[in-house]
C-alpha cells in the first residue's frame, strides 16, 4: 500500500513532476520507424504530457520539436518538408531539427536580425532496433543502453506497439509479478512442457537480487521431487521489463511502457532471437493484430469480448493471445490504479522492491546523482547480466549459480557478434 502523495509522485509525468523528471533522464521510444520511413509525412506525437511533432527533413535527418509553432502556435505537424527543414503551412517559417528558426518569410530579411532570437523546442532523436528513440532530459545526454534486443540483426527481432488506457506504471508493474502467469495466462489445453508446472505450483518462491539496471527477478516453482522451474524476469529502470516469451531460451521479450500522458501510454513489445531469424508469424503486428493506429482490437469498449463460454478452457474467456490479457488486467485497476487500497502479499515483493528503486532514484537526481541505469561510460554499455530464462533444473541448483551459468553464454553470444 502507497500513501496517496506517493502514488502521486510515482505516476505523474507531465514536464515539472518528479517522476517525469526521472523518465526523463532515459532515451525513450517516442515511435516505430515504421510508422516514419524515409520521405514519410510528418508524425504528431505526445509523450510525457507534452504535445510534439517527429519528421525527417530531406536530408533525413530527424527532428522532434514543440507541435506549436513558435509564432502563432499553428500545428508543425501539417507542415512542408522542404529547404532542410519543417515549413509551418500558416505563415511559412522553417525550423530544422535542432529547432532553429531558418526563414521567417513574413519579414523582409526573411527575420535574419530577429530569427536567432528564438530557440524553438527541439529533442534529439536516434534510430535502433526499429525504433526511433529520444532523450527529453537535461545535457549531457546519456547512451542509449546497447540491449540485445535493440542489436541484434534486423531478421532476429521485431517489435511493435499497442495503445494502452491507463498509467504507465501499472502496465509495467504487471510484467514483474511472477504469479499472475498460473491464473491469468492459463490455458487448459495448452501443453508445452513447463505450463503443466505452473497451472500446478501456484505460490512460486520469488527471490530478488538488486543489479546496475534495475532488479532481476526469479521465481522457482516445484517441478518434480527433484526438479525446480526458475524463472528469471528483470525490472529495467524506469519503465522495461524483460522476461521469458515465445522465444523459449533463445532470446526473450521486453516491454517497454512509454507515457502518452498520465492515464495512457503505449506498450513497446519487442521480441529478439540470438540465434536466427524470426519465424513471420513472430514479427511485428502478426504477433499482436492491432487496428492500424495500434488500438488493441480488445478494449475496455468492447469488454475485451470476453466469452463467459470459452472459460472452461481459457481462464480469462479473452482469447490465447497473452498480451491482450494483460491489457484487461491492467486497465481494470483504472485510469491510475489507487495504491492507497492495495493489500501486497508477499508474493509482490518486486513490486515493492521497484517502487523504491524508482523512488530513490527521484531523490538520487534530486541531491545532484544520475539516477540507476543512466549509462554513460561506453565501455560499460553492454548488458550481458540482463538474463532472462525459463527452465527446469535440479532443485539442489543454487539460482543465483544458475543465472551466473546463464550470463557466461550471453556474453559468448555477444562476443561472437
Ligand atoms: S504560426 Fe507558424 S508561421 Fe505563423
Ligand atoms: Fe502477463
């Protein structure tokens, strides 16, 4: 349970709150390159409470700046690509990417005496993994985080997003809590060789270890007299998790839960293999059919078509597909799930445990420290104690030995790459 000031301070993320400046402090996934190839037409964003436009100038080089424009506010969005830069459509004035005013038409010297006077707001921006990625904080900007997910060959991964109605940090919280895969996830009829073991061992025993990116996660559910199925899941700090999905050992997947505003956001989902390429039924939206504009086609409108009569089989009666149960669930706490009514048990102790995390990491930047995870050291920038597994091994196996096994092949992988 959270007093009300601390439910308040953790999922309020306009410019100026503290956990906004927290998340702030990270690159971010501000939108899918799909969603802006090369000529594409400008894209109207929001994140974080704040209203943006992210385009391409005819260099190709990208830019996300205020949507406003800095003469009379008309929408940047509608604007012209032209003369390396964005052309308001209202009065003609053209910024480029780093939000320098380069023309203002309307003035007989094209405003070169009062143009350098204003500095429109502008945020850098940089591509990987199929995302385009941007940093809202403060100089000097951090590296991006060189994750697997994000690095791998192209074949080797995917990612798509889905629109999610609430804040973000109940949807991320969802990923850290081992438990709710042995009721919420669970198919009657589904028998690949560990869900047997979860429909059966329902108290998993959950552990927690603190690392540099956050928490790494395990849950050991009995498997057999002598056997034990350890999950590993991590908290990335600010708002990722990562753990085990359809790639069963290969690779595994991360949500990323980005901010639209305090009540929405959207779901980064990516999906990598270190080994091969990705089967097409993995990749993007055919992992997760969306409506074009990345609604879930099961909503909180449409009672996520729930089929009272499918439950006999499939626990929620919302289809196989995880992801959309995971949405009902977390939208069902609300538009911003009230903490001052929850009772955690001990099975929520990553919770807890990344609650605090974040808590501290807001005071960390408030007494002048980067927060957890800000890298800027490139030779740090490598993530090979990011594990993540699903598997049964002896129940004499110490898990934290067992995790350390784990590392040693990714960072083989990682070498070879
Ligand atoms: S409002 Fe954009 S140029 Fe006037
Ligand atoms: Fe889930």
């Amino acid at each position: 349970m959270l007093a009300q000031e601390e439910n308040e301070l953790l999922t309020r993320v306009g410019p100026g709150t503290r956990a906004g400046k927290l998340l702030r402090r990270y690159w971010q996934p501000v939108a899918l390159v799909e969603e802006l190839p090369k000529g594409g037409s400008p894209l109207n964003v929001e994140i974080l409470g704040e209203r943006l436009v992210l385009f391409r100038d005819d260099r190709d080089r990208l830019g996300l700046l205020d949507l406003h424009c800095s003469h009379r506010g008309a929408d940047l969005s509608y604007g012209r690509l032209e003369d390396g830069g964005l052309r308001c459509i209202y009065h003609g004035w053209l910024y480029d990417v780093c939000g320098k005013v380069l023309d203002m038409p309307g003035e007989a010297d094209g405003g070169e005496k009062i143009r350098d006077s204003i500095q429109h707001l502008a945020y850098p921006c940089q591509e990987a993994g199929g995302v385009i990625f941007a940093y809202l904080g403060p100089e000097p900007k951090p590296l991006l985080p060189r994750y697997e997910f994000l690095s791998v060959p192209q074949e080797q991964r995917s990612v798509t997003k889905v629109f999610q109605n609430c804040n973000y940090l109940q949807g991320n919280e969802g990923n850290i809590d081992p438990v709710h895969i042995s009721f919420l996830h669970r198919i009657m009829d589904r028998n690949r060789p560990q869900d047997e073991i979860k429909r059966r061992d329902i108290a998993p025993t959950i552990d927690i270890e603190l690392t540099n990116f956050g928490l790494r996660i395990y849950a050991a559910r009995k498997a057999g007299p002598q056997e034990q199925l350890v999950r590993i899941t991590n908290f990335v700090m600010p708002n990722l998790a990562a753990f085990n999905g359809a790639m069963e050992g290969q690779g595994y997947s991360v949500n990323w839960h980005v901010p639209i505003d305090d009540t929405h956001h959207w779901k980064y989902s990516f999906i990598f293999s270190r080994r091969q390429a990705l089967s097409e039924g993995l990749r993007g939206k055919n992992r997760f059919e969306t409506t074009p504009d990345y609604k879930p086609l099961r909503h909180k409108e449409n009672r996520y078509l729930q089929d009272r009569s499918s439950m006999d089989v499939i626990y929620t009666g919302i289809g196989r597909n995880f992801m959309d149960h995971d949405i009902c669930a977390t939208e069902g706490l609300g538009p911003i799930q009230d903490r001052t009514k929850e009772h955690l048990i001990s099975s929520d102790k990553a919770i807890v445990a990344s609650r605090k995390l974040i808590l501290k990491s807001i005071t960390d930047i408030e007494e002048g420290r980067d927060p957890a995870h800000v890298v800027r050291d490139p030779n740090a920038n490598r993530f090979t104690n990011l594990i993540v597994a699903s598997e049964v091994i002896s129940a004499s196996l110490d898990r934290r030995e067992f995790a350390k096994s784990k590392e040693a092949e990714i960072r083989q992988s990682s070498e070879a790459r």
